[in-house]
C-alpha cells in the first residue's frame, strides 16, 4: 500500500493539473499520519523503473518497481477509479495480507461499498498490485519473461472529500442574492457534480436527485445534442454541467451570450484561456500560475478566495452606480444652465444677426466668467468626489444586474433630469425677467441672486440623486462627503459676500439669503413629488 500511494505520482507536476498535485498531497499525508508511510525509506528499498503519466480526468496511473532484494520480480502498481480497478482484479488482500479470491458476492458488496461512498460525496481512488517476471534492459525497456500475465490484487480504496476554496459557499450566496446564475462546469460523473453542487450552495439540499438530474444537471454530451433554441434553454436553465469538456464550456458561453446574457468565468483549467476570449468577463486566480491564463483574463484576483470575486462584484457595480449618478447631475445642470443662458441671450434684446454665443460674450446672460469656472468646478468636480469616495453600498449586490442591451439612462433618471431642470429653467427665468421690476432688484443683485440659487440647487439636487428612503441615515457615515459639501458651501459664502470685483458679485442681505435657500429647497419638494410619477418599464431610448 505505501509504495503504491507514494510511488505511483508522477515526477513532472506541469503535466497534471493543480487539483490533481493537491489530491496527491493529501493522500500522502494521510498515509504518511496514519499508515506511518516513510518516503526516503521506500525510496531505499526500491527503484522505479517505469511510469505511467496520470490521466487528468481519471485521476489513474501504473508504475513499475523493482525492491533492492528481488532479481527479476517486478511490481507494478496500479491506481485509479475503483470501477477500472476492481475490473481488472480477481483478486484482493485482507488485513493481514491473505490473499483472497474476489467471488461475486465479494465483487457485489466493494461495488455497494464504493456507492454508499459517492452518495456521502467522497471519491473513491482503488489500488491494485501485481507482480511479473522480467529483466531491465540497457535501453532503459523491461524484457518480460515469456508467458508473463498481470493478475492484479486489489490492495484497497479509500475515499476523497473534496475541500471547497475559502469563500466560495458565501460567494454562490452573495452571487444568488444579487441574482447573479452560477454554473458548475466539472469532469466529474452526474452523481458527484451533484455532491459538490450542493455542497457549495449551486443546488438546494431539499431537490432530489432525479428532480437534481433532469432539471438542473445535465452532461456536456446532452448540450452538445440538442440545437438551437432547445440548447440556449437548456444552457440557461441547467446549473450545473457533468461530463463536460473544454468545448463543451465554450458552447455553454456562447450559448448564454447569445441570449444576451453577460458571461464571467473564472478560470482554473488548462485550456480555459480561450474561454476569457469567449466570455464578457474572465477571473484569474494567481494561484493557478498559468502566465497565458493570467495574459488572457480580464480580472486578476491576488489570491485562492472566492470573497475577492464577489468584491470585484460590489465594485464594479458601485462604479457603474456612481457612473450614472454623475452623469444624472452632470446633465441635470448642464441642461438647466444652457437653457437658461440661451433663452436670456435670445431675449436678450440684440439684433437678430448676433448669435447665442456672440450675447453670451457679451455679458448678456447673467454668469460671469469666474462665476462658470466656479459652477463647472464645484457641479463636475467636487460634487461627484463627495458622492463617490466611499466603498460601494451592500444593497447595490441585492439588485438585478444591468442586462448588456439596457440604456445607461434608465426612465427613472430621465424622469429626474427633466424634471429638475425644468424647474431651475422655469424658477431662473422669472427671476431673470422679472426680477428687477417684480421683486425691485438691481442687475447686479438679480444676476448674483441668480447665481446664487443655482449653486444652492446644485448642493439640494444632490440629495436628490442618492437612492433610498431614509436619506441622511446612508450618508451621516460619510465624512468626506459632508467636509466637501461644507467646503462649496463656504466657498460660495465667501465668493457671493467678499469677492464682489473678482466675481462680479453684489453682496446679499440675510433676506435674500433666506430666498435664495428657501427657493433651492424647492428641488427637495420636485423631487419627491417626481419619484412619485410612475414611469414605464420599456426604455424611452434605447440607444443611451
């Protein structure tokens, strides 16, 4: 038994797979713990003179030795599943080395034993013996004695539990939550890919295993079978594919991107690479060190854990949220402000032959050029740093993902810019127009007056673009927020009140400075009165 567990590897690791090196690993270990198996010792009494590389998939292998004592008996050891070993055995050892012959009940009661093994989700690896007669040639080739025949004696089994990477059960929970599909793509039979499925979450424990197999579970040959329509159901519905090769994963990514579908995949074959060029997004996991992997992915994750996956996740969605925030603000003002100075510089009494830009320069509308610098600076720059310097929300990963073909600019934020400019537009052209016969207002009070209340809309208007109900509850944590926020609004102050020739300014009492807040409020009032107006599900356009 030890020289069949710790001679029987293969000496070259790049020739099996990272999963495979692990396997023999812990078997060694185990013997090693608890069979006192002793490697140099082995090693000492006996040389190998052949080897069999292991089958990736199998997980076998056979090996010849010769022990220091025997001239010309050479033992071969063989591993390898317990179905193609027991087939090859008449024989087997009991515990103190008798040697017994396999009868069929004996056959019978391994095979039921190895069953019970694979439904309590351990691998069953077999090992055999055999002993022939035969020389070492110079060439390095065994010259067996004539009629030689290998009769091979089951030496034993023993059962593998597979160990499950760190964070990868709370990684298919969080991916489930944010209704993210997992898939299982695996080499191994039906019965085991299921064992493991559950194991990490992919399928319920409450689901049969014929419920399991005929909805969820399918082999690479069935997706392979089926065509068309029938296959992109399938690919969609199934969680988990057994039996599976490389190209039955690359159809299993074509399939899901051809319903339109966004595709991760996280690498951990050889092979995979031209996977990363299928799928939308591929993960690499340093610890795989495979360099033509890692050159083809998209992700690195520095590391094993499937929790680094999942913050990837979280990211890239805060990213994508902060994204359409900023852009939601940016074009709130920006459409606000050109509306306003346009209409001011069409009505702006000039002749008709000069333009909006040729008012614009002028002085015709009432910002002055300091006063756009400050507007762009404090709305495109320091505003979207205040809303986007914090780690991404964790209720961002209970939302549906963003299908590929959805508009950046959903309904909702087209109901919210419209309806936010308009109301700057409609509440800055009356004080433009009216201000200085209405509300007996100088033109430079009325212009500052102007500018101030679009600035203070800008600050209200960013409540306006944080999600959720309780407001001030998601942002009383963010202190980098509120020391920006201050920091425009005292920057403001000081613009308005002290830097009158620098900006063109007028200074404002405490009344008007109480309009000027009271009037930006109003953004407050829009917007809830906005996020009360159903808007249709289907895209207004779906080019944005």
């Amino acid at each position: 038994m030890h020289e069949g567990i710790d001679l029987n590897t293969t000496s070259e690791a790049s020739s099996v797979l990272a999963g495979e090196l692990q396997t023999q690993k812990a078997i060694c270990s185990w013997a090693s713990q608890k069979l006192g198996m002793n490697l140099e010792q082995l090693k000492e009494k006996c040389s190998v003179l052949d080897t069999e590389n292991l089958d990736q998939q199998k997980k076998d292998g056979r090996i010849w030795i010769r022990r220091r004592k025997d001239d010309d008996r050479v033992h071969i050891h063989m591993k390898g599943s317990m179905g193609e070993i027991l087939a090859l055995c008449t024989d087997y050892y009991e515990e103190d080395g008798v040697i017994k012959d396999i009868s069929e009940t004996a056959r019978e009661t391994l095979k039921n034993i190895e069953h019970k093994m694979k439904n309590n989700g351990l691998h069953c690896i077999a090992y055999a013996h055999a002993v022939v007669l035969g020389d070492l040639q110079d060439n390095g080739d065994i010259n067996f004695h004539s009629g030689h025949q290998e009769s091979f004696i089951l030496i034993g089994f023993l059962g593998l539990r597979d160990q499950f990477r760190d964070g990868i059960i709370e990684f298919v929970k969080e991916c489930q939550e944010a209704r993210v599909y997992v898939k299982m793509i695996t080499t191994e039979d039906v019965q085991k890919a299921q064992i493991s499925a559950l194991g990490c979450g992919i399928l319920s424990s409450d689901s049969s295993y014929q419920t399991a197999v005929t909805d969820v579970i399918i082999e690479g040959r069935e997706l392979r079978s089926f065509t068309g329509q029938e296959r992109s159901e399938k690919a969609k519905k199934c969680s988990v594919i057994a039996r599976a090769s490389t190209s039955d994963k690359r159809l299993l990514v074509q399939c899901l991107k051809g319903s339109g579908h966004v595709v991760g995949v996280i690498g951990g074959c050889p092979g995979d690479e031209k996977l990363f060029e299928e799928a939308d997004v591929g993960f690499y996991l340093e610890i795989q060190e495979s360099h033509s992997m890692k050159e083809k992915s998209d992700i690195i994750i520095a590391g094993d854990s499937f929790d680094l996956i999942a913050k990837a996740m979280k990211w890239g969605r805060g990213i994508y949220n902060n994204i359409q925030i900023y852009a939601q603000f940016q074009l709130t003002a920006t459409m606000a402000s050109l509306v306003t100075d346009s209409i001011t510089a069409i009505f702006s009494g000039e002749p008709p032959g000069i333009n909006i830009v040729t008012s614009i320069s002028s002085g015709k509308i009432p910002y002055a050029a300091l006063q756009l610098l400050w507007v762009k600076l404090a709305v495109g720059t320091l505003v979207v740093v205040a809303l986007s310097v914090d780690n991404p929300a964790e209720t961002l990963m209970q939302k549906m993902p963003v299908e590929k073909r959805e508009p950046f600019i959903t309904n909702i934020m087209w109901r919210d810019i419209i309806g936010q400019a308009l109301c700057q537009i409609i509440i800055l052209l009356i004080i433009q127009f009216e201000g200085e016969a209405t509300f007996k207002l100088s033109g430079g009070e009325k212009d500052t007056l102007i500018f101030n209340i679009f600035v203070l809309f800008q600050i209200f208007a960013i409540f306006n673009t944080v999600k959720g109900k309780n407001i001030f509850e998601r942002l009383k944590k963010k202190r980098l927020f509120w020391m920006l926020l201050s920091m425009i609004v005292i920057l403001q102050v000081i613009m308005v009140e002290f830097l009158k020739k620098f900006a063109d300014t007028e200074r404002l009492n405490w009344a008007q400075w109480r309009s000027c807040i009271g009037i930006a409020m109003i953004s407050w009032l829009v917007g809830w009165l906005l996020r009360r107006i159903p808007v249709p599900e289907k895209p207004y356009l779906c080019s944005l």
